[in-house]
C-alpha cells in the first residue's frame, strides 16, 4: 500500500492533522505533508479528509517472505512493582510449543521501571532463553501508544515466528495496535495453543460463534502468529536449573506520549477476587435465589474462599458480575474449584476447567460438569452443602 498527497487537491485546512495517532501529517506551504517514516497506512486521514486530496493505494498482494522468522517472544507485564504472573504462564507455555517446533528459542520482553532482577531471572527459570528488557523511568505507568511502539520495534529486530501476550487489560489495548503495524493477524483469548506437526503453524483455539463452538484458528501467511491468553489459563512450569540471559536494550527510544498518565489507583471498591483465590465455591441456577446464596457464602467462608457464580446465576441478579466465572466473566485455576447447582456448560468450563481439583454438586447426573469434576456428588446442593458445613465444622 502507498499513501499520497495530491497538491493540487489540497486546501490546507489542516483536518487531517489531529486525526493522524502517529503526528505524520504537518503543514508545509499550506499543503499536507506526510512522514511515511511515521505514516502506518491506516488510512485516517483520507476519511478526514473532505477534499479527496489523499489517496491510499492497495498494491496487488505479494506472498510475504516468512521463512527468516524463528522462535517464540511473550510480550510480559510489569505492574505494580511486580512481573504479573500471566508472564510465568506463558513464557512455561511456549517452552511447551518450542519443543515442537525443534527446541526454538523463547524470549521474553519486558517493559517497565525499576524492575527487580530476581523477578526477572523467575522468566528464565519459567521456560526463557533469554529476557529483554526495557527499564525506563517513562514507562512507569502503562500506556498503549507508547509500548505498543517499543514492542512493535523489538519484533521487528527479533522477527519471532510466534508472540504471546496476556489477555489482560494492558495487553488488550497493547497488542492489536502491534498486529496492525505489523499487518499480521491476532487471536485473541485462547484457551489452547498448540503446534500443528507438519506444517509447523500454530494452532490458536479459542471459542468461536457465542461459545457453541471451538474454533481453532492458523495464522499461515503473515508473520508473527499473534496470540493472547487470560491469566490462569496456562500453567507456570519452573525448572531452577533453566539458564538464560537477561539483556538490557538501551538503545531504543521511548516515543512522545500524546497524553500523560500522572497516578494510577487500585480499584477497592470490590472485596472479591475470584480470580486470584485458592479455593472458589461457585453458585449456578440450582441455587434457586439470592437469599439461597448465603449457604455458598457460608460454605466459602469456612474454606476461606471466594465466591463465584454462573452467568445464570449473574443474570438473575442473584449475585454481581464481580463474582462471574466463564467465557465472560474471570477466568479462575484455583486449588479447588466447587460448583453447586452449575450444569457446565462450555462457556462456563473454559473460565475454571484448569482448576486443580474439582468438585461438582448437581441433582442432575448427566450434567456436562461432571465430565471435568474429579469429584461429582450427585444430590441436592440443599441436602449436600448443610453437610459438608456440618464436617467441616466437627474438624
Ligand atoms: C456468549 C456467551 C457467553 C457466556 N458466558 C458465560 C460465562 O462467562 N459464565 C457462565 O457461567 N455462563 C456463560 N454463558 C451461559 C452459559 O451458556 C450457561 O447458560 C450458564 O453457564 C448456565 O448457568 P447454570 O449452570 O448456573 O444454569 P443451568 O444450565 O440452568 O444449570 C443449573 C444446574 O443446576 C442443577 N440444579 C438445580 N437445582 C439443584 C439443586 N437443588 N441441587 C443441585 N443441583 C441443582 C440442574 O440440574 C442444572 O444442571 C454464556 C453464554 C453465551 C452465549
């Protein structure tokens, strides 16, 4: 694609120039001149602009040389003072998926400012060859336009075949700004990655038409195959006998930031975490009301759990969205994982299938949510729970 200014079109009005995210456009002589070192083609300003003066022109499509890309780069977080742990997960995946594809090299870059080094050698010893980091004290706070350029800079050195980066907040604005400049393709939300045997291509699954199916989705001619994946979905592998370096790139430049973050404050005004819980003690539809959630809460507090719910459970207005495990809700990998009165429908499982040990109570023993249950109490949650609270309590 090529970008062009026709002069004789151009009125100078300028309405191209606040439109244009990248400052590509000034005027020179009352006419518009675009910064193609800049420019990424997007094509903003030829909406804006009201006198069909620019022109974006599709070039006919060539196949894109792919076969210098290699190996597998997770786009870390650094928040709060800490690596977040959606890092661990994913730089342990891709350990995973570059032994498929011959033992390929898996890097880690990370942003941020002030960042202890024992977290960072943690990267390592999670699956890393080696970590890249950018320690600058502009990248205190996050901020999309600024990282999506570092990150975007770093993998166009690196050229990884595969990128993968937590479906956080931070990397949901993040990476789609990345896949674009680089015009390759991104899936977001995974829930299982794999590497197809021989064609080498990685295979991103992900639920697909409202969650009634799973779709896996192959990246084959653009390059890199982007990925994003919400925390807990993976599992972090350490191997304290894993070696890797930790490289310092200093060279690079932090761009201007066109607007300013000053203070960041953490949300308090929900109690709950259900993500981060060891123990989770969900409530579906079979709890018949929210009076009836006190004996999930009183079970939840004895185990010192949280409390999660179905969006069944959410939609009746039985319990707030905070507490919503699911496709649309939090994905959660708690110890243990008990699910009272919830049938496990697929959008359910793919926010608490990789808890460590499940146990499920349902009146109903063909419900989908014993196929995953390592325990399943067929019975009236009414009847079980009292129980269970009553045993719990004797101990
Ligand atoms: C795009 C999309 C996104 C979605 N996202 C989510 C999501 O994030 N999270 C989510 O949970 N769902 C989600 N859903 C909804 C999902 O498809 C199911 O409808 C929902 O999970 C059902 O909730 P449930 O299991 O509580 O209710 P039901 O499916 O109605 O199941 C209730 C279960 O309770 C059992 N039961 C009834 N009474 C008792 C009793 N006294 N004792 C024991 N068992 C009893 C029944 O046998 C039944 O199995 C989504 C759907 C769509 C289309």
């Amino acid at each position: 694609m090529s970008i062009e200014i026709i002069k004789s079109k151009c009125v100078g009005c300028g309405l191209c120039i606040p439109v244009c995210v990248y400052d590509a456009i000034k005027l020179i002589d009352k006419i518009a001149v675009i910064d193609l070192d800049k420019c990424t083609l997007c094509g903003a300003c030829v909406e804006a602009c009201n006198f069909d003066a620019i022109i974006l022109t599709k070039e006919e499509k060539k196949d894109k040389d792919i076969s210098d890309y290699s190996g597998i780069l997770v786009v870390g977080e650094f928040r709060h003072g800490e690596v977040h742990h959606v890092t661990y997960e994913l730089v342990s995946k891709a350990r995973k998926l570059a032994g498929k594809l011959d033992d390929v090299n898996v890097s880690c870059l990370i942003m941020g400012t002030d960042m202890p080094e024992d977290s960072l050698e943690k990267i390592i010893t999670a699956g890393a060859d080696k970590v890249i980091k950018i320690d600058n004290p502009e990248l205190k706070f996050f901020n999309d336009e600024v990282f999506s350029k570092l990150v975007t800079e770093v993998l166009i050195n690196e050229k990884p075949e595969i990128v993968l980066t937590g479906a956080t907040s931070e990397g949901r604005a993040l990476i789609p700004l990345v896949a674009v400049s680089l015009r390759t393709g991104l899936t977001a939300d995974c829930t299982g990655l794999d590497i197809d045997p021989e064609k080498k291509l990685l295979l991103q699954t992900r639920p697909a038409f409202g969650g009634n199916i799973m779709a896996t989705i192959i990246c084959p001619n653009h390059r890199p195959q982007i990925a994003t994946v919400r925390p807990k979905v993976m599992k972090i592998i350490l191997d304290s006998n894993r070696k890797g370096e930790i490289i310092e790139k200093k060279d690079i430049k932090v761009s201007r930031k066109l607007t300013e973050i000053l203070e960041t404050v953490k949300d308090e005004s929900t109690h709950v975490n259900v993500a981060d819980a060891d123990i989770v003690v969900s409530g579906g539809r079979g709890v018949g009301g929210p009076k009836n959630f006190e004996l999930i809460e009183k079970l939840a507090d004895l185990l010192k759990a949280a409390v999660g719910a179905s969006r069944a459970a959410v939609d009746s207005d039985w319990i707030t969205y905070s507490h919503q495990v699911g496709q649309t809700g939090k994905t959660v990998a708690p110890k243990l994982y008990i699910a009272c009165g919830i049938s496990g429908a697929v959008q359910h499982q793919v926010g608490m299938r990789s808890s460590d040990f499940i146990i499920a109570i349902n009146k109903d023993s063909s419900a989908p949510i014993f196929d995953i249950a390592d325990i399943g109490i067929v019975g009236d949650l009414f009847e079980v729970i009292p129980e269970l609270i009553k045993l719990i309590e004797k101990n």
